[in-house]
C-alpha cells in the first residue's frame, strides 16, 4: 500500500513537467518550430526532440496519475463504507485487468458480510428482526427517548392457540402461519417502527414516537387484519389465526428498558387470560391481582372458561337490567342497534367471538350516558358548549364502567370508539379510517340509524328511508363507505323483524310472538 502511494505520487511529480516543457518548446526554440525539416545533428533539433519526449511523458504521467487517483479514491471510499456496515456497496467491474479483479473482490467480500450480518440479525423464517437485535434497537430507542423527552410504546404480540395449529396441521403450516402474521406486521407498521422476532410465536414491535393510546388504536388494526386473513395451506385449504396484543409505554426519563419490556409482557398474558383475541393496556396491579401464570389442567381450563362465560352473561344482563328503565336517550340498550350490527358482522364473515363482542358492544354502547346529568340529556333546546362537552364523556365513561366489569372488557374498544368519524374530527381521540375498530365502525352506522328511526327530545323521527339516504350522504366522512354500502344493501327494504308503529320504529308482531314464546319457556322452566 506504502509503496503504491509513493509510485502515485511519482506518476504526479512526472505530470508537473508537461507544463514546464510546453512553455521551453514554445520560448527557447521559435525558430526550430517553423522548418519543414531538421538535421538530427543540430543540437537546436536535438534539443526540440527532448522537450517533446519530455512534453509527451509528462502528459502522459499526469493523466496516469489522475486516472489511477481517482480510481483508488473511489476504491477507498468504498471499503470505508463497507467498514462502517454499509454491505450494499457494488462497484463496477470493467474487464478483467487490475481494476475489474480487485472491484469483483471487494463487491465478493460485500456479499458475504451481507449474508454473515443478516444471519445474525435476522430470523430466518419470518424476516423479520431476531431477538437479540430487536432488544438491541429498543435499548437505543429507550436511550432516545430518555434524551430528548419522546414518547414509546411496546408491543408483544402473540399467535393464540399456536400448539394446537402445529398439532393438527404439522409444523410446515405452523411455519406458513408465523411468516404470514410476520408479513401482516411488518406490513402495516410505519418504516420507523421496529419488529422482531420475540421467540416461537411470538413477536415484539417497538412503536417509536407512539403515545399509548395511539399505540392502542394500532394494535387493535393489526389484531383485526389478522383475525380477517385467511391464511391459504396445503390442499387449497384455508385457516384463520388469532392475535393476543400486550402494550406499554411512556414518555421521557420515565421509560426504563427492563421495566417496558416486563410490562408489555404481564400485558400480553393478561389479553390471553381475558379470553384472547384482544389487545391490553399495562396498567399497574395490586398486591391483590397479580396476573397468574402458573400452568393449569386442561380440565380446569375448561371449567374456569365456562365460569367465565357464566359471569360475563351474568355481568351483561345485570348491566341491562340496571339501564333498560331509561328513556331510549339515557343508554337503554338497543336491540334495534344489536340486530343490526350483529347481522353486519355475520355478513362479513366475522368469528363468532367477534359477532358476540360486537353484539354486547352495541347493546351497552351508551351506557356511559348514565353518568350524565338528566337535565343535559333531555335538554329540548342545542346545547352550550360546556353541555356538550360532558356528552362527549359519555365513551370514556362507558369505559371505565365496563373495566370493572372483566368479563365485558374486550367490548370497550369498540365502545370507546363509537363516536369516531371516519374522516377524522370525531371524539374522545379522533381517529380516522381503518384506525377505527372495525366495530366501532359498525356499531356507529347502526346507532346513527337507530337515533334516526326514534324520537328524541330535540329531533323526531325522520322514517327508514331518509335514514337510508343520510347514511349514504355521511359515507366517507361520518362513516365507513364500504360498511354504509353493505347496510343498504342489507336493510335497502326495512329492517326484518321491526315495523314502523306511528313515528318510531318497533318490533314486529313475528318478533312479539317469538319473545312471548321464549318469556313462557322461562316461565315454564322456572315453574318445573
């Protein structure tokens, strides 16, 4: 290299005498350079001879000097950036000579440290970020975000009943199913965002920039993207798979590497506890709850899931009970918004334990204007701006009764969301789009339909099909266009099972009848 360096600047020293030699041949010879010929035993001849020998071999050097100049320059920049980490550097290999074997081997030793650094960083079966590298670019993002005061989210995500797929299927669909949800992930996070492989099948995002709730409303767009995919196998077959979403975050010096990552984690297993197919905030336990995870027989499993199935009806129907006297207005649940909105989901194929949760969201989706004062509610005249500002608490307050009810908690996202618009500018938290639970997104269409099909203190009822018609005229700033589109073509000729009684919309008597029937088997039932 020592020695290279010392020919080039030979080859340059050489090149400063083109010019010197130049002016020799045009100052001390004029009179040489005008005749025809020349005796080569004049010594002015002779002498012409050496400063043209001199004049060609400088030129000659400096352009040798530049040209070899540049293109180890251009040889050295590259390995220093292949040094920095920088494998994608390629030159151009031109024939076979020096320049093209020595480009053919660095671009030859690019490639393989490519290969040996994505080996170690990345998992070979999804693409994704292995463990040791997404724990590595979180403990940087915890760094930044202590330094400059940012806010971070985390997010563990796990494949529900993941066992059971490779115990029926085969490891080969297994595979298939961890590089589809990985896909999915990776696919609708931002470039700035992180995903990694956490380990079997599970996966952690690192949402830079991401307050919690925002980190929230994305987790529950992945979790129904997922729910939604049908994933193709052998045999033309086709399974669906469920995601489980644990969160935690912070802003500034309150973030701490170990404590995000022990937090996201107890989130995950307590979506999981809750019954699966849902996303979890952290929130702080007492003493007295700690998220239980020591194994349990299958049997027990079984038995505490249809508790649990027990104690969530129970919960539902204590809940409808406490809100059925109110005025429609007051949160009185809506079977009209129920049918409705069940029938929907039916018709998106939707999983059944999506359909329920859709179902129970609908029918308390109001029940947060329980905690709103009457004379607020029935108010005839518009309300001031303080008035109406506590009617937009009624979804945090629908929030906050469902959390205490555990078994009625993965309805609260769509409940919480229901007043969102499509196109932004809608409340408590203005989302927009597809940021909007799919559910929320029903449930506002059917509720919107409902309260155009009733009575209100300050608005009668308009009939089905100026409803039909508003709904359309909303579609794409209020509501979702598609969901609006499958509405009308689902109720385009009324609602089935509910007539129009006078102004307000009722159930009909098929309806009546069938109620009546299901009153006197409880009665008969009660009685035996």
């Amino acid at each position: 290299m020592v020695q290279g360096e010392s020919l080039l600047r030979l080859l340059r020293a050489v090149g400063l005498l083109a010019p010197v030699a130049v002016a020799l041949s045009l100052v001390v010879l004029p009179s040489v350079r005008d005749q025809a010929t020349v005796a080569v035993s004049d010594p002015r001849a002779i002498a012409q001879l050496i400063v043209a020998a001199l004049t060609g071999a400088g030129v000659m050097a400096l352009f040798v000097g530049l040209f070899v100049g540049g293109w180890a320059d251009r040889m050295s920049r590259s390995v220093d950036r292949i040094a920095a980490g920088d494998y994608g550097v390629r030159l151009r290999a031109h024939g076979s000579g020096v320049e093209g074997r020595l480009a053919h081997s660095i671009n030859s030793i690019a490639e393989q440290l490519s290969e040996k650094h994505s080996a170690a960083t990345v998992d070979r079966l999804t693409l994704v970020a292995n463990r040791q590298t997404i724990l590595a670019e979180l403990f940087d993002e915890v760094e930044r975000t202590n330094r400059y005061g940012r806010p971070l989210s985390v997010a563990f995500v796990d494949i529900d009943h993941f066992k059971q797929v490779n115990d029926t299927y085969g490891h080969q669909v297994g595979d298939i199913v961890l590089r589809e949800v990985a896909g999915i992930l990776h696919e609708n996070i931002r470039a700035t965002d992180r995903i990694g492989r956490y380990g079997g099948e599970e996966f952690m995002l690192v949402l830079t920039e991401t307050e919690i709730q925002a980190a929230a409303g994305l987790a529950e767009k992945l979790r129904m993207m997922v729910m939604r995919q049908r994933i193709p196998i052998e045999g033309g077959q086709t399974i669906n798979v469920t995601i489980s979403i644990g969160l935690a975050g912070g802003t500034g010096d309150v973030v701490r590497f170990d404590t995000i990552v022990r937090d996201a984690d107890a989130a995950m297993y307590s979506a999981k506890s809750l019954g699966r197919n849902q996303s979890y905030v952290f929130a702080e336990p007492d003493e007295d709850s700690r998220i239980p995870r020591a194994p349990i027989s299958a049997e027990g499993r079984a038995e505490a899931t249809e508790i649990g199935r027990a104690a969530r009806t129970a919960a539902e129907e204590w809940l409808h009970a406490a809100v059925s006297p109110l005025p429609h207005y007051r949160g009185k649940p809506s079977d009209l918004i129920a049918t409705l909105a069940t029938a929907m989901g039916r018709a998106l194929d939707l999983p059944d334990a999506e359909v329920d949760r859709i179902r129970a969201a609908s029918l308390l989706h109001d029940v947060g204007k329980m905690a709103i004062p009457s004379d607020i509610l029935e108010k005839p005249a518009p309300l001031n701006s303080l008035e109406w500002q506590s009617v937009m608490q009624h979804p945090r307050f629908g929030q906050l009764i469902l959390e205490q009810a555990g078994s009625l908690r993965d309805a609260v996202p769509i409940i919480l969301h229901h007043h969102e618009r499509f196109a932004g500018h809608g409340y408590p938290y203005g989302l927009r789009g597809q940021d909007i639970p799919l559910g929320a997104r029903i449930v506002s269409i059917a509720d919107a339909y409902d309260a155009m099909m009733h009575d209100r203190p300050y608005k009668s009822s308009i009939g089905h099909d100026r409803a039909i018609a508003e709904l359309r005229r909303y579609a794409g700033s209020q509501f979702d266009p598609e969901l609006v589109d499958l509405f009308c073509d689902l109720y385009a000729a009324g609602v089935p099972g509910w007539e129009f009684v006078g102004t307000s919309i009722q159930p009909s008597a098929l309806l009546d009848l069938s109620s009546a029937r299901r009153r006197r088997r409880r009665g008969d039932a009660a009685a035996s």
